[in-house]
C-alpha cells in the first residue's frame, strides 16, 4: 500500500511540496487506524466478527473512486524524463539493477530494516512490556493509542521539516532519538507517566521515517520507477518487523524479560 501511495503522491505533486504531501499522506493512514479500531470493536460487539469484517470490507470500497484522483501513467513519465535528459528510459529490471548497485540505496534499505524491527517490536510487544513492569493493563493500551496519535503528529512535522532540511540529516535525528529514548526508558522508573511520554516520543518518531525515505528513493532515482524501488525497500522494512515481533517473544519465552531486545533495538 504506501508504495503505490508514496509514488502516485510524488508524481502528482511539484518536487518542493512532496515532503509535506507524503507526510499527510502519512498521517492519513495514522488517523484511519485511529478512527477505524473503536468501529471494528463495536461492529464485533454488535455483529460478530464475521459481519464486522464484511461491513469493514464494504467500508474499504469507499476508497476505490480516489484510482480516478491518483491515475497516471509511469511510464509516459519515464519517457517524458529521458527525453528531457536525452538518455534513454529505463526498464523495470534496469532500474532495479542501477538502485541496487547504488550504495546509498542499500544503506537507505538497512536503515528502514531497523525501522521495521522497532516499530513492529513496539506495536506487538509494548503492552507485554507494560504487563512485565506491573502496570495496569489499561496503561498498555493508552500507550499503543498514544503513539498512533503522536505518529499524526511527526507525520506531518516530517513532511513539514523534509522541505527544509536534508532528508539523511532528518532521517539520521530520528533513528538517534529512538535508541535515546529507549536507553532513557531501561534506567527510568516504570510509572504510568514514564510510559505514556516514552510512548509519545516514538509515536513521534514511528512512521515519520517515511516522507524522507520516499523522498530520497525519488530524489535518486525520480519517480518513473519509484513504487517499485520504494516497493524493495518496504519489503526490507517488512522483513525488519518479521524479526522483531518473532524475536521479542522468543527472548521473553527464554529469558523471562524483554531486556535484550531493547538492547539490540538501541544497537
């Protein structure tokens, strides 16, 4: 999903406001999963959950008349651009081939598996977290409900911020401030205030990696190409989160604590 999103964005919007675009963009996604968990547990409640998942699916066939606001053809673009350029266009196996020989677009891809790791640790795990330090239950679900709205928030403060600052620099801050703000939360005493402004600060910093890293696979390669190269380094994302919501429960079965993966998460 946010592939094809980020790329139709990028093509629809001049250069200087892709930033912002994908940022609200961004936070869309934030806010509808905001929205939408208190109307799935009421239609369970209500219906059932097989009833609830058919009304949750009709309300997904909302979204279909947006195909007619985000259609384009990459391809006229990509033949648009090298006639600019005066180079030739470049074919799907192509352009994988020039990303992947590119280092910057290996780092790019590393750094977004770490991402994964973090935010898919966090999100299956934090109330676990939250269980093992002895706090009320409640605390663990008004942790995950404030990182989705935080993540509103540095959502569109990325988007804001991509514009006028190098995307590397913004994207090397954010990755800083998780490993801080985890290491602040091992040594800080474990009250329901600790919890819930250490789950602020990665609400902040949870998906507002996004905006600069779409805007950098665009930035280095343009955007003819841009859902399927930023497609790639989704999938490394998907496979960092893989890792981490497998290995936090498989180092709390054996060990009885979720210390070493916070350990490897700020590494």
């Amino acid at each position: 999903g946010p592939s094809v999103l980020m790329a139709a964005t990028a093509r629809l919007v001049p250069a200087h406001k892709r930033g912002l675009a994908s940022g609200i963009v961004n936070a869309g996604g934030s806010f509808g999963q905001f929205v939408m968990a208190p109307i799935a547990i009421s239609l369970t409640a209500a219906l059932g959950w097989a009833s609830a998942m058919q009304w949750l699916g009709v309300l997904v066939l909302l979204a279909l008349p947006a195909v007619w606001v985000l259609k384009g053809n990459s391809n006229a673009l990509a033949a648009q651009a090298a006639a600019a350029s005066g180079q030739k266009a470049l074919t799907a196996r192509e352009a994988i081939a020039q990303a992947l020989a590119t280092p910057s677009y290996r780092y790019l891809a590393a750094g977004f598996l770490v991402c994964g790791f973090h935010v898919a640790f966090l999100a299956t795990h934090l109330p676990g977290v939250i269980a093992a330090c002895g706090l009320a239950p409640e605390v663990g679900g008004w942790s995950l409900a404030v990182i989705g709205l935080f993540n509103i928030v540095g959502s569109l403060a990325m988007g804001w911020a991509v514009g006028r600052w190098r995307m590397k620099s913004l994207l090397s801050l954010l990755y800083a401030t998780r490993g801080l703000a985890v290491l602040i939360f091992l040594f800080a005493p474990k009250t329901p205030t600790v919890v819930l402004v250490f789950a602020a600060v990665m609400g902040i910093t949870f998906l507002s990696t996004v905006p600069p890293t779409a805007g950098l696979v665009a930035k280095m390669f343009g955007t003819a190409n841009m859902a399927m190269l930023f497609g790639i380094v989704m999938l490394s994302h998907q496979v960092g989160g893989f890792l981490g919501a497998y290995l936090g429960g498989s180092v709390f079965q054996a060990t009885g604590s979720y210390d070493w993966v916070w350990y490897i998460d700020i590494l």
